[in-house]
C-alpha cells in the first residue's frame, strides 16, 4: 500500500535518524536545568493527614459522622469509607460517603453502640492509583464479649485478601495491553515511513488481531480497577455499573478514550485517504491515554515529563512494533519489511527511549539511596539492566545487518523482542509502585502485639536526615493504656536503634511524654538510608512493662 513516493519516505528517515540524537541531548540538557530551577508539582500520591475518630481513639459517646482529611486532591464513590463491626460485620447507614472538598469525605453515622469498631477506608490519587487503610476506634465502655475484634475478620477488613491477586491481575493485564497497543499504532508509522508495505486488502489481516487484544485489556483494565477499589472479585466487578463508577476518574476516562481510539484507528484502515491522514494523530492520541493515567502527569514537572512520557511510549512502541512486524514478515509474504531502513530509524528510536528514560528516572527516583532502598528503584534497575541488554542484542543484529546475514539477524531480532516483552512486563510493575521520591515522603506504622499489650510505632516521613518517632501504648483489648509517668520530659519510655549491617550499635533515642499513651521523639535524626533496628522498652507502671523490636527501612 504505497502511502508516499519512495524518495519523501528516504528523506523523512534520514532526517529523522542523522538530527534526533542531537535535539534529544540538547533537549535532555534542558529538561534538567528545567528541573532542577522549577518549583515541584502537585502531591501524585495523596495521603490521609487526619481523621475524626482518630486512630485508635476511645470516645465516650458515638460520633456523628467519619471525616477523613487528605493532603491532595483525591477521588472518592459511595462506599469509600465502610464501618464494620467487631465481628467483621457491616454496618449499614443510610448516608453513604460525601466529598466535602477535593481533599475532604465524610460518612454520617446512626448512633453507634458502645463497642469496637473498625473502618475501612478507599479512594484514587490524582494518578489514578487507588489507597486504602484501616483504623479502630471505641466508643464507651465495651462489654467484654464486644471489646475485642477478630483476628482472622480483622486481616480480612485490613489486609483485603484480595489486594494481592488483582495486583498481580492488573500487573498481566497491563503487561498486554502495553504490548498489543505498542503493535496496534506502530505500523502507521512504520507505513509512513516506507519501513513495511501491505496490500491494501490485507492490512486489516496483519492489525486486527493486537487491536483486538489493545481493546479488550483496556476494557479489562477497568473492571480490574473497579475490583480494587472496592475490593470485589473481577467477576462481581464486570457490570454496566462498574463501567460507570470508574469513567467518573481519570483511569476509566483515559481508558475509554483508548478504548474508541483503538476502534477508530481500525475503522480508518478500510480507507486509504483516512489512514494516511488520521491514524498518526489517532495513535498519538493512544499514546495519550497511557501516559496521562500514569506518573508522569502529576509531581515535579508534569509538563516535561508528559512530553517526555510521550516521546518515550512512541518511540518505545515503533522499536517494539518494528521488530515484531519484522518477525511476522518471515511467515506473512503480502507483508514487506525493509530491514535496513528500520535500522536506522531503530537507532533513532533507542536514543530517543535511553534519553526520555533518564529524565523519568532522575524525576521520579531523585537519589542513588531512594533507588537502592525502595521496591520503585530496585524494579527500575532491573529494567535498567533488561535494556542494556536489548541495546546489546541490538548492535549484533545491526552488525549481522550489514553483512547480509539475514539468519542472524533474525534470530537476534527474535531475542531482542523477548526481552523488550520483559522490559514492558517490569514497566506495567512500576507503573503499579510509589515512585522513590514520593515513597520516601510516606510515614510508616508497625505494631507489635504481645501478651502484655500492644506497641504501636509511627515513623514520619520513614527516610534518612531529620525525622519524627511517635510510640503508642494499648492494652490486649487495643485500648490507649495510660502511663503512669510524673514527668513529661523524662518520659518511661527507652527506644534505642542500631543499624547490624554497617555495625552500629544501640545508640538512644530522646523521647518526650505527651499524655496519656503517646511518646513522641526530640531531635531524632537517622545518620545514613538502610534497615535499622528499633528496640522500645515502656514502664507502664511499677510492676508492667512492655518491650519490642521494629525493623524499618529508612530511604
């Protein structure tokens, strides 16, 4: 299907491949100074700074209402805050949640027995990741048949047994679907550019089929989010309703774009005028979709980094697309795939994916101890490592190439679209993680229950430098227990913390006594990022005394 004269097409990839790695090493350069000199971003990942009840809080008498208060902007449905029982039963209200800001739910409560009571609470950040947690909080004096809750109904409520397999579904899913749209809109462009020739009436053989599959992951994708969000199976969660609930936040819209997108650039194919014209804008309009609902559009420099996201899944996509029609040509004779044009573009290509990579990177890791201490940075190293090799893999092929060694180079080619597949599979996982920056901004909360009672230990935020200890106090039943203390600045409270791995030994931690069952740090200051170990010992009167140990790992 001649689409352009031979001579337009040789000019655009000579071009293309002699300027690029110039403009993207200029264009690199600027995008870090941008970087470093712009002001950050909106919070990708919003957190809850405050509830009423609050955590673990005992109130005399039953609340009105469950507000929860976030530090940005966040999404919320109906069944966004769930009150449950102390036998893990829900309790129905007529109210259900209400967003009273961008920042702000609320839940309105019929009078609440005295008792224990658990609430489990799910909305969407502004990058369309969902977040969730769970609290206990008394009211009154509970009987004793009600004053505690459940252990296996408590891991039920709190750790959504769910949670796991739809991440795991969502991860597949999304692996697929970056797949089967990378091969859907990459052979418009490799038409244009004179790379592949189809027959007219066999283009719609060779494209259907990733269509097809780009289509249905993407329908599937937000079934999947649905499920997670209110932690339903995905059966349950395929519904008109569910398709409803979710096109209300930017995921569902995205994918419902991509969804029409990936149906308009299969209809424009039955019309060659249609297809020369719409279907670069209708791909780049795919490509949108993704890099929209992901990290890039929110944080420090989102509008670089949605350019940069941009170029990177279409430059991605094409490499990727390239070498799988390549591979397909071997068996689809109606199918021309010109090897040595696709080779000078593909060096285009890798550059183009290295340089947009890079900025990624250093926007979302930011340090050499964010990227070694959390699950973003390791997975990006692995993908790192996984690209490498692909660009290994490629220089072979391109060498094999020149010498008219078509064998080799197919079977290089061959191992290089494997390990692309991999590159995507890690790349669906990292879109499902906190980046490192915003990760390291995250307090953490550990518990330690023992016969005796139950420390609770808040790390805010969890990284090395400066940072602030909380340790809370309840009894067996998870109620505050009061410390009988005299003196607020020197509290009965000893919390020392060593690090075993670069041989530092216990050193102490300044406390302070706040009231009640609440200590808090003075001064505390974590000297290098690792997993540390912190020992609490708390004398909660002349004859009990409570003692743990935490495991923390400090960004």
């Amino acid at each position: 299907m001649e689409l352009f004269p031979s001579s337009i097409r040789l000019h655009l990839v000579r071009r293309f491949s002699l300027y690029i790695s110039k403009i993207l090493l200029l264009s690199l350069g600027l995008l870090v100074m941008l970087g470093i000199f712009a002001p950050s971003g909106a919070q990708a990942h919003s957190q809850l700074i405050d509830s009423n009840p609050k955590p673990d809080e005992q109130l005399t008498k039953s609340p009105q209402v469950i507000s929860l208060t976030f530090n940005g902007t966040i999404k919320s449905n109906d069944d966004s805050i769930k009150l449950f029982d102390s036998q893990g039963k829900q309790i129905s209200n007529k109210a259900t949640t209400k967003a009273k800001s961008s920042s702000h739910i609320e839940l309105e409560l019929d009078p609440l027995e005295p008792s224990i009571y658990v609430v489990n609470w799910s909305v969407v950040s502004p990058d369309s990741h969902p977040i969730s947690g769970t609290f206990t909080f008394t009211v009154g004096n509970p009987v004793k048949e009600k004053s505690t809750v459940d252990t296996s109904i408590f891991k039920d409520i709190v750790l959504m047994s769910n949670k796991d397999i739809h991440s795991t579904q969502a991860n597949l899913n999304r692996w697929i679907l970056f797949s089967s749209t990378a091969l859907s809109i990459s052979i418009s462009f490799l038409i244009l550019l004179g790379i592949i020739k189809i027959p007219k009436n066999n283009m719609i053989k060779v494209s259907l089929i990733p269509i097809l599959i780009a289509i249905f992951s993407s329908l599937a994708s937000i079934f999947i989010q649905n499920a997670i969000i209110d932690n339903k199976s995905i059966i349950e969660s395929i519904s008109y309703s569910s398709f409803v609930d979710q096109i209300q936040y930017d995921f569902g819209i995205a994918a419902t774009i991509r969804i029409i997108a990936l149906i308009a650039l299969f209809a424009t194919q039955f019309n060659t005028l249609l297809y020369r014209f719409l279907s670069p804008i209708i791909s780049l309009l795919i490509i949108a979709t993704i890099t929209f609902s992901g990290h890039s559009a929110y944080g420090q420099l989102s509008t670089l980094a949605i350019i940069s996201s941009l170029i990177h899944l279409g430059a991605t996509s094409i490499w990727f697309g390239g070498l799988g029609y390549s591979l397909v040509s071997i068996r689809l004779e109606e199918l021309s795939f010109d090897y040595k044009k696709f080779s000078k573009l593909a060096l285009a290509l890798v550059l183009m994916t290295i340089f947009t990579g890079v900025f990624a990177s250093w926007r979302q890791v930011g340090n050499i101890n964010y990227a070694i201490n959390s699950a973003f940075g390791r997975t990006l190293g692995y993908k790192i490592v996984l690209v490498m090799a692909v660009i290994v893999i490629a220089f072979f092929a391109r060498r094999f190439l020149k010498n008219n060694d078509m064998t080799t180079t197919r079977k290089l080619i061959a191992v290089e679209s494997i390990l692309l597949l991999g590159v995507f599979a890690l790349t669906s996982i990292l879109v499902s993680q906190i980046p490192s920056k915003t990760s390291a901004q995250i307090p953490v909360s550990k518990k330690a229950i023992s016969d005796s009672g139950i420390i609770e230990i808040l790390v805010d935020p969890a990284k090395s430098g400066p940072t602030q200890l909380h340790v809370y106090v309840y009894d067996k039943k998870g109620l505050p227990l009061q410390i009988e203390s005299k003196s607020l600045t020197n509290p009965p409270i000893q919390v020392t913390i060593q690090n075993n791995s670069k041989n530092i030994k216990p050193v102490n931690v300044a406390m302070r006594f706040q009231g009640l069952n609440h200590f808090s740090s003075v001064g505390f200051n974590v000297p290098f990022s690792g997993d540390w170990k912190l020992v609490v010992r708390i004398q909660v009167n002349d004859f009990d005394q409570l003692k743990d140990q935490f495991e923390v790992k400090f960004l």
